[in-house]
C-alpha cells in the first residue's frame, strides 16, 4: 500500500498551480464549461465493474464553495477537496486542450 505525504503533495500542487498561471497568462481562468459527472466514491476505485454517474456536479457550485473558503478559513474542512478537486482537473485539462491545439496549429 503507497502512502502520500501531504506536505509534499501540497508543494506540487502548489508549483502546478504557479506553472497554470503563468501558461494562461493570467490567475483569472473562465468557466466555459459546467457540468460534469461525478461518481460514488466506491465505484471510482472498483475495477470489477464499470462506474454509473450517481449525479452531474457544478463547476460553478464547486467554485462558489470553494472561493468562500478563502474568506472564511475557520470554516474549512478537509472534505472541501471534493470540490477543490474537479476544479483542477478541469483547469489541467482545459491547459493541456489548449497546448494540443498549439503544436497542431504549427
């Protein structure tokens, strides 16, 4: 079983981040996209079988609670990174989209 250091994994994201900012240009990123397919926990991670959407999450929903955490840390809890972690994967996603589309485009 593989363990993760925290403190490490927050300096990688961390430095991620500072890389995103800098390929984008700016530390203001447009959600140009909303929903997508959130999965049950359980079946994320069970190979025996092929996952069903349990609901469509909110990009938008995702960033209203998670921007307010910023202004009210007393009221951070661990499990807010259910909605830090979309929002991440949609930003690496739509960066790595738009590099693609360079190297196509010559």
């Amino acid at each position: 079983m593989d363990t993760i250091d925290l403190h490490r994994l927050k300096a990688v994201v961390t430095r991620l981040l500072d890389e995103a900012i800098a390929d984008h240009g700016s530390a203001e990123f447009i959600l140009d996209e909303n929903s997508y397919w959130r999965f049950d926990f359980v079946q994320q991670f069970d190979m025996s079988s092929k996952p069903i959407p349990e609901e469509v999450g909110s990009l938008h929903d995702d960033w209203e609670l998670t921007h307010r955490l910023a202004d009210a840390p007393t009221t951070v809890g661990s499990y807010s990174l259910t909605e830090v972690a979309p929002l991440l994967a949609y930003i690496g996603n739509k960066l790595a989209q738009r590099r693609r589309e360079r190297l196509d485009r010559g």
